[in-house]
C-alpha cells in the first residue's frame, strides 16, 4: 500500500511540475532590443542602440538628474578618477553586447550607484519587458533587474 502511495504522489508531483513547463519562447529578431527602456526602479531611461554588431546602451534620462547644487549629476563614484567629472546623462553603461539566440551576452554592465562594471546577459522577454543581469564570476553571483520598454 505504501509503494502504491508513493507511486501516485511522484507522478501526481511530477506531472504538476511537467505542466507549469518553461515560459514560452518569443520569436524575435537581434534588433529588437533597439529602444528606450526604463530601469527596474524606474529612475532612469537607458537607451539601447547597436554599432556595427554589437548593442549598447546610455543614460539618457534620471528622475534626478541635477545635485543639490543644480549640477548636472556626475560619475563621482567611478574608480578611475579621471573619469569622475562625466556626466551621467549620456553615459555609455552596457557595451559589447551581441545577440545569440535570443539572448545578448559577451558584454559589460556599468553601475554608477557603485563606480563597478560587470560581465552581464540582456534577455528579451517579450516585445516590452528585457531581463538584465549583472555578475561577478559566473552568473549565479549576480543581481538581476527588469526593464521596461518606454519607447
């Protein structure tokens, strides 16, 4: 009795998970990507572009774009200081991406909060949602944010 009882509850598990089966795949082309996406904290707008074969992406947009000054925010986080003065707005934060069935990997994320670039993977989740994960390592030690499409 105890066999048939555990036989009934790995097939009805099983089967329950067989059923949830994986997101459904979109069809998309590489360019797809192309546009403005808002970040997942919605405090700013990224926008994606290509050159060449490769996809990038700059801040063209912040919900505080100035310092308590009235300055245009900077880079003042950037490990290299040379760099520290460069405006925010306009800066190139993902570089190098290219497109490989259906996921953008081989590039590099910036993050201005702290000063660092990450290895990084864009995904295209549907037409106006993008995946964006940035690692250290390997992708398991990592933190990723969801995008949406502005435009």
């Amino acid at each position: 009795m105890k066999n048939k009882l555990l036989l009934f509850a790995l097939l009805f598990f099983s089967s329950q998970v067989f059923a949830i089966g994986s997101p459904a795949t979109i069809s998309s082309t590489p360019d797809d990507i192309v546009g403005t996406w808002k970040n997942g904290s919605g405090k700013g707008h990224i926008q994606i572009f290509k050159n060449g074969n490769k996809y990038y992406g700059k801040i063209t947009w912040l919900t505080k774009s100035t310092d308590e000054n009235g300055n245009p925010k900077v880079d003042k986080r950037n490990a290299n200081e040379s760099l520290r003065n460069r405006p925010l707005i306009g800066l190139t934060m993902l570089k190098d991406f290219v497109y490989d069935d259906g996921t953008y990997s081989g590039g590099r994320i910036y993050n201005p909060s702290d000063g660092k670039e990450y290895k990084a993977y864009l995904k295209l989740d549907d037409p106006n949602n993008l995946t964006v994960r940035g690692y250290v390592g390997i992708s398991l030690f990592g933190k990723t944010d969801n995008w949406k499409r502005v435009k």
